[in-house]
C-alpha cells in the first residue's frame, strides 16, 4: 500500500503500515516528539502546582519539599519511556503517587499512554489499581485547602477522564489500521482480478488463434507437401495448389491481423474488418476444403440457419473448421462427413467423422490441444461436446448446443 504523503504528521505507531497498531517504532516522528514534550510540560506544570501548593503550607518541613521536589522531577522525566514501557510506568506512578502529590500529572500522562498503547485488559487492571488507590494520597497528604471527599472525587473523575480519552484514541487508530488493511487488501485484489483478466485474454486470444490458423496453415502444409514429393506432377495441378497455398497465405494473413488487432488500444483497430464466421458460411468452409482434395459429405438439415443465435452459429463453424484440420492431418485420403442438425428449442448437433487412414501419411506437427480447446468453447456456449475413436478405428466429434426460442 501506498505510504502517507506526510508520515511526519502520524504517531510512530500509525506511520509505517507494515507496523501492526500495539508495535511501536523505535524512531519518534515529529508528531511524537511534540505530543512528548507537550505531555512532559503538562506533568511538570501538575508537578509545579502541587509543590507550590506544598510549600506554601507552613507546618511541612524543608526536607519533605526537596524529597517532594526530586521525586517530581524524576516523575516527569520518566514520562518520556510511557511508549516503551506503559504498564511499567504507569504501575510505578500509581503506587508513588500515593504518597506524592507532585506525581499525579505523571500519573495522568502515564494512565492515558496505557489506554492509546495497550488492549482493554491491562488497562482496566492498572485503571481499578489507580481508582482504587485514589482516597489514599489525600489521606495520606490531605491538602488543607481541599476535602478529603472532594480530592477523592476529583482524583477518580481524573482518571476516568484520560483513561476513556486513551480508549478513544486507540479505537480511532485501529479503524484507520483496520480501514488501511482493507484499502490495501482491495488493492491487492484489483491488481488480481486484472491479472485474471489478462490471462483471461491472452487464453482467449490463443485459442482463437489456434483454431483460425491452424486449418489455413495446414492446408499450406499439405499442399507443400505435395509439390515436394511429387515434382513430376501436370502442370495444371502445380498452378493449383500453388493457387491454393498463395490464397491459404493471405487468408492466414488476413487472419492473424484481425486477432492481433484485438490486442491494440482503442481507436486503432482498422475499418472493414471481416464479419465474424457463422453457421451460414459452413458451406464456405467445406467448399475451401473440397478444393484442398479433401472428401467432404455434408448433412445439414437446419432449415434456417441464418436464424441461428450467432454466437452458437460461430461455435459450430469452429468445431467443423478444427475437427476438418484434424482429419486433414490425421487421417488425409479419407472421406469426412460432417451432418449438423437441429433447430429452435431443440438445439444444434453437429458430429464430424472420419474413418481410419487407409494410405501412409507424413503427420504434420501440432499442438495436440485442439481437442480442449473445443471442450471448453463447447462448455463456455452452454453445451457440451464429446470426442474419442470409433469401432473402426476412425474419430468422431460431437458436440450439442442450445439454440434459445426466439
């Protein structure tokens, strides 16, 4: 979490935020050293008063006011280790003020550091300690000008006082402590949910990659190949699998520049970009396939599908587009059939099989996640999609997804 602009201006205790609230730097900033020196003055001014008071009674000996004096002194300088040891002290000056008024503004520094530093329970034990010794200095040091009941009162009202005002304090600092972790705690969840999301992209970028580039780049593959192993080949059918790998080339092109153009920043995504596949233009997929030598017999009794939702639409064009690249690699040479059926609140199934390869085939290389991938796209639509080899030693692909009523 981001610090403070001005940590000079909080108590050592709120000022580095890896500091829990009851731990103390052994630095003071400079708020501390002003709320010290102000504290320090308040006990000595206590201190002072009371030994005016003192010496101007009569009947008290020289050698009381200069004990009086010394222990005076020595309280008000112990006010400054209230932050390192605030039971100590204020159990020290409880027990010497009951025989030194000099010390009861100590004792009132010392009982207020206890409230801002420590938990309920030491508190309460010193505070009952504290009250409970109250009647016992006028008693003991009765102040001629005073009562005894009313120096009690007065004594017990005094301590309440700082003690609830230290309680105050301390609740104040462990909300701002409390809403400074959640601050930070918020922080490090934004920062995750975005991590999330990029990854979320990066998956979603690559998938689409994968299942736009994969079908352009084998039929590259595979048309290469056969101008490579068979150089003897007509004239004609060189021009067109050339033709075929020079317009696989530009639509693998045209591809890759519309899904890393997902990745730029608003604004700078070109016009015309090409309209997102559909169940419409499966016949496009299976007519570029047939022209790439495959053996492709579609079954499609969709009556309408330009009615088909477009996100389902789109999610059946990718399973036949990865599930032809597949048999293109796999299994070349055999005939794939591919039957898509289905309508409104019936939803859509498309199945795409192929048998076993009957002719040696060089494999081409791949990332064997295709499979998954479609999975999960079958998943994220709503359906649900199965795969696995068939009795006679072929693959088949089917998946089943919904098409909501109108």
């Amino acid at each position: 979490m981001t610090r403070t602009e001005y940590p000079w201006l909080l108590p050592s205790a709120m000022a580095d935020p890896e500091l829990p609230g009851d731990r103390v730097r052994t630095r003071r900033t400079v708020r501390d050293w002003a709320v010290d020196i102000t504290a320090f003055l308040c006990a000595a001014g206590i201190a002072l008063l009371a030994l005016a008071a003192i010496d101007a009674d009569e009947t008290t000996a020289d050698i009381v006011v200069f004990v009086d004096s010394v222990i005076g002194a020595a309280a008000c300088c112990a006010v400054w280790l209230r932050r390192r040891w605030p039971v100590g002290l204020a159990v020290a000056l409880v027990v010497v003020s009951v025989v030194e008024p000099v010390a009861a503004g100590a004792l009132m520094v010392a009982l207020f550091s206890l409230a801002v530093h420590r938990p309920f329970k030491p508190v309460a034990i010193v505070g009952a300690g504290a009250l409970l010794m109250a009647p016992l200095q006028p008693f003991l040091r009765p102040d001629p000008a005073t009562s005894f009941v009313a120096s009690t009162i007065i004594g017990v009202l005094l301590i309440l006082l700082v003690l609830s005002w230290g309680m105050v304090v301390r609740s104040r600092r462990q909300l701002v402590l409390t809403l400074r972790e959640r601050a930070r705690r918020a922080e490090a969840e934004a920062d995750l949910r975005a991590e999330q999301a990029q990854r979320l992209a990066r998956e979603a970028i690559a998938r689409e990659m994968h299942d736009v580039l994969a079908h352009r780049l084998t039929l590259l593959s595979v048309h290469a190949g056969a101008l490579e192993f068979r150089p003897d080949a007509p004239a004609a059918e060189i021009a067109r699998a050339a033709g075929v790998i020079r317009d696989s080339s530009h639509e693998a092109l045209q591809d890759l520049r519309e899904i890393i153009g997902v990745l730029r920043g608003p604004g700078e995504t070109g016009e015309g970009e090409r309209p997102q596949p559909t169940l419409t233009t499966l016949d496009a997929l299976i007519d570029e396939s047939r022209q790439a030598g495959m053996k492709v017999t579609v079954d499609q009794r969709v009556a309408a599908p330009g009615d088909a939702p477009a996100a389902t639409g789109r999610t059946v064009y990718r399973i036949a587009q990865e599930c032809l690249t597949n048999a293109r690699k796999h299994a070349p040479g055999t005939e794939v059939t591919v039957t898509v059926t289905g309508g409104p609140r019936d939803g859509l199934t498309i199945e795409v099989a192929n048998p076993a390869p009957t002719e040696p085939f060089e494999r081409v290389p791949g990332s064997g996640q295709g499979l998954i991938g479609l999975t999960e796209r079958a998943t994220l639509a709503g359906g649900r999609l199965e795969h696995g080899p068939t009795p006679d030693g072929g693959f088949a692909v089917r998946a089943r997804l919904p098409w909501p009523a109108a």
